[in-house]
C-alpha cells in the first residue's frame, strides 16, 4: 500500500472553484496544496457539458475570474468551449498543472480527531492526509434522471445533456428532449436542423428571454486588450444589469414584470399556433424558476418538425415514451433517440460527495439530511474542522455571475487558513450557534423572494420546504458578508489547548 500524501491543503474540483482557490492559494504565499480531479481535464461543469449550443447565461466579461481578464471572447455570451479553453489557459498559466492529480475521484474524507488532519482517500485506493480540505465540487455534476419504469428498456440511444454522446448521429433522427430547463432551451435550437422530427415533452414551461447575443468585433477586442478601462467598464455596466435582476427576486418583484413582457412578447411573435403559445406560457412568477436566456428556442418549437407534449411521462418502452393525459389515456410516442434534459441534483448534491465524517465521528449527509443542507456563511460546517465549501449552501445565484461569490469564499478560506496559524492551533470550525443564527436570518431573506413566492416548485426547494440554494440578496451583500472571519464565530483547536473566542449575539 502506498505511503500517504501529506499535504496541508486538499482542494477537491478544478473547475472555477478549483482553479481560483489554487491560484489564490500561491499568492498568499501557501504553496503546499495538491488539487484532485476525478476527470483528466480542469474545466468542470464546462468540460462535462458539451451538448450543442452550449453558451454562458451570464454575459462572459463578468463569468470570469476579475484577476484574469479575457479580452478575447468572440462573443458576449460565450460559447462553453470557450469558457473550457479560458479555465485551462487560466490553470495552466499557474502552473496548476504540476499540482493536480487527475483520475482521482474522492471516495471519503475522514478526521483524525487526535491528528487534526483530514484522511483523504481515492477511489483507487490512495490516501492524502491533509490539515485543510477545500471542496470545489458545486453542485451542477451529478445527472438527475427521472426514475421512470422501463427506461434501461429503450432500444435506441439514451443520454443525459451532461454526458452527451457525441458518436450519435442525430440527422434524420426521431428525437425526444424531455425537460424545459437551461440545457433544453440552448439544445433544442442547437439540434432542430440536424434532426428529422423534434419532441419537446414539458412538465413546467420556462420564462425564456431572448439573448441579446453578438459577435464581438475584433476592434472592440482591441481595445479591451489595450485600453483596461473600456472592459472594466463594460464588466460594470454588465454587473449593474444582472444585479437589477436580483433586485426584483429578492426586494421589488414588479421589476421582472419586463422579464415576464419581453418572454410573452417573444412567444407572440414567434410561436404561430395559439395552442402552443398557451401551452408555453407560465403560470408563475418570472424568478421563481430559473429563467432561461437563449437564442432561438421559440422559432426552434415553431418549425413544423417539432412538437410539445404536457402529458405526464407514465413510462419508457423499448420504443418509446408513454403518456398519461388528465384523463386517464396513455399515448405512445415512438423515437431513435431520447435526450434527459433534466438537469441536476443540487439541493441533494451533498448526498453524492462520498463519505464526510468530522469531529466525534459526525457523518455530514446525515447530518444534513435531518436538518438539511447549511452552512455557516455558506463556507464551514459545525463539527467539521478545517473543511471548507466553496459555492456552498445558499450561495448560488439566480440572477448573477457565481464567479464573483467564488471569489468572495476563496477570500475567506484564506483568512481563515491564516487564523488558525495566528492562533497557534490546528483547526478551527463554526460554534453551533454561530452557523444557527446565520441560516436562521438566511432563511427569514428568502421567505419574501420570487423563488419562495412565486408560485412554483424548483430545484432551489429541499424536501424539507428549504431553499438552500439561492443568496438572498446581491452579491455585494455577501461580499460584504464574508469580508472579514469573524473569530468570535469559530472555536479554535489543537496545539494541546483550545482557543475560543466569546461568542457575540
């Protein structure tokens, strides 16, 4: 058995979190960090989705680290080959490379109570041993498919849009995409030409705006190159926009009344037959469910080659699809190829990380599955020592580029890292109470959001009737939020002594 690899930071993921938390990692001068990544690549959500027509849904200039600026996006919207070449050019200027073991998915992370130090063990059975362990896993990675009865009994080729199988010849095929989320609307125009007949089966229609979408001129480009200011500027007025977004999910709801104009105005113009246009009109709030920006999705449900169905997915046979109307009658709908467009688990994603188990033997999916999914500032967990969640619980953004809450964290983590040195102990974690009053205000901000209000069920629910997902607010508020490690929050440990500071109400 190989001997284990001491480390004193363990970073899990090399996505954006990743990437960002080992280039911050070296300026502030730690240098003893190893990044494991259960792929062969960095990129993340942007390696695994490569499904056509794949783009951003934040305008580039701001999905973007703000310390790696590229000036060179051909579009404002990105392609997500695009932002995959940019993680990779932005890691390997790092030299993140040399740091990074890849093929090595994590099966457990177990802490050494007597050691403070986290075991880190592998899949193929090696083992990190590490004093702080970082996840950057997110949640947008684990499939979900809907357990319908039949579905390993389809005779034709099946894949989820993460996991898409580019050896499939999709021209002049009969094609089902079962879901209206982010992916359906970007694959469902980046398919409708290739395919011989399109079935879009939606369970909840979608808001859908339009992207305003260009090809950046490389004049333009130019001067985001040389002149600093210009891109500065139109990363601002980017994040002004998408914060103004944020303002009526969380404060002003009567603001997305445009979100709800531009999309029914969108479904007018260019969805001929009023039966479709009724059928993809939502009912709910804009906000509520995420909202979809994508070009062409509506002329791609006009074209005579597609249609929608609302009846509920009963089973798949080797055929097909069968469905259930309001009546009782089953119809069968008979395809080549079955697309899950289903997205991801995310308020469950903890329930996929492997085994978690911190101070006193504390399993953290069980933890959460009683309480479910929190965390203190969205970063640390009570009984969990030294580990630390990057885009964690109620971080995410239904309106804004996540990049700058990663950022924010990676911030945090550092300052952190360096507490505990300061205090001359071995670890740290959040007091109980401290994590408790946190979620307790998150919760009481979200009460009045679209997403808690809006007269939907999401992905951003938990079973518990929780959103855990989503901030409350903008992004500078949780900027503002995570700025300083409030100590008072932490209790400190090891070195043979205990530091703990009084807790403040």
């Amino acid at each position: 058995m190989a001997t284990p690899v001491e480390v004193q930071v363990l970073i899990i993921g090399s996505g954006f979190s990743g990437i960002g938390m080992g280039i911050k990692l070296q300026k502030a001068g730690i240098k003893d960090f190893v990044i494991l990544e259960k792929a062969h690549e960095f990129g993340g959500t942007w390696r695994d989705n490569v499904y056509p027509g794949i783009a951003c849904d934040v305008p580039a200039h701001l999905y973007s680290f703000s310390f790696e600026p590229n000036p060179n996006w051909s579009r404002m919207w990105a392609p997500g080959g695009e932002i995959q070449e940019y993680l990779v050019a932005v890691a390997d200027k790092h030299r993140l490379r040399k740091r990074t073991v890849f093929g090595a998915k994590v099966a457990s992370v177990i802490w050494d109570d007597s050691m403070y130090r986290w075991h880190v063990c592998t899949d193929e059975g090696r083992e990190y041993v590490a004093q702080f362990v970082v996840s950057g896993v997110g949640a947008l990675h684990v499939p979900s498919v809907p357990d319908i009865p039949g579905r390993k009994s389809f005779h034709g080729d099946q894949f989820h849009t993460s996991a898409w199988d580019s050896t499939v010849d999709l021209r002049g095929k009969r094609v089902a995409v079962v879901g209206t989320g982010a992916s359906a609307i970007q694959v469902v125009p980046g398919i409708i030409d290739e395919v011989d007949s399109l079935t879009l089966f939606q369970r909840t229609p979608a808001w859908v705006v339009t992207r305003p979408d260009w090809k950046i001129p490389s004049l333009v480009r130019f001067g985001y190159k040389w002149l600093p200011g210009t891109r500065l500027a139109t990363r601002l007025g980017i994040h002004l926009w998408q914060e103004s977004i944020g303002e009526g999910m969380t404060r002003h709801q009567q603001l997305l009344k445009l979100i709800e104009f531009l999309s029914k105005r969108d479904i007018n113009n260019k969805i001929s037959d009023p039966e479709l246009r009724r059928k993809l009109t939502p009912t709910y709030s804009a906000g509520c469910k995420r909202i979809g920006f994508a070009v062409g999705f509506y002329e791609a449900l006009d074209n005579p080659k597609s249609s929608v169905v609302t009846d509920s997915i009963c089973n798949v046979t080797e055929n097909g699809l069968v469905t259930r109307d309001s009546n009782g009658k089953e119809s069968l709908h008979e395809f080549d190829v079955i697309i899950w467009a289903t997205g991801f688990h995310v308020a469950d994603s903890y329930r996929y990380m492997g085994t978690i188990e911190g101070r006193g033997g504390k399993n953290l999916v069980e933890m959460w599955d009683k309480t479910g999914m929190d965390a203190h500032r969205g970063i640390t967990v009570a009984n969990m020592p030294n580990l630390f969640f990057l885009l964690g619980p109620n971080t995410g953004l239904g309106h804004n580029s996540v990049v700058i809450m990663i950022e924010a964290q990676i911030r945090y983590v550092i300052e952190a890292i360096k507490a505990v040195k300061k205090q001359g102990a071995e670890a740290l974690e959040p007091t109980a109470e401290a994590q408790s009053r946190y979620n307790e205000w998150v919760q009481h901000e979200l009460a009045h959001t679209v997403q808690n209000t809006g007269g939907c069920m999401s992905w951003y629910i938990d079973e518990h009737g929780k959103n855990r997902v989503l901030w409350p607010g903008h992004t500078g508020a949780y900027r503002r939020a995570v700025r300083s490690l409030k100590q008072e929050e932490y209790t400190f440990s090891g070195s043979n002594k205990t530091h703990r500071k009084s807790a403040s109400p």
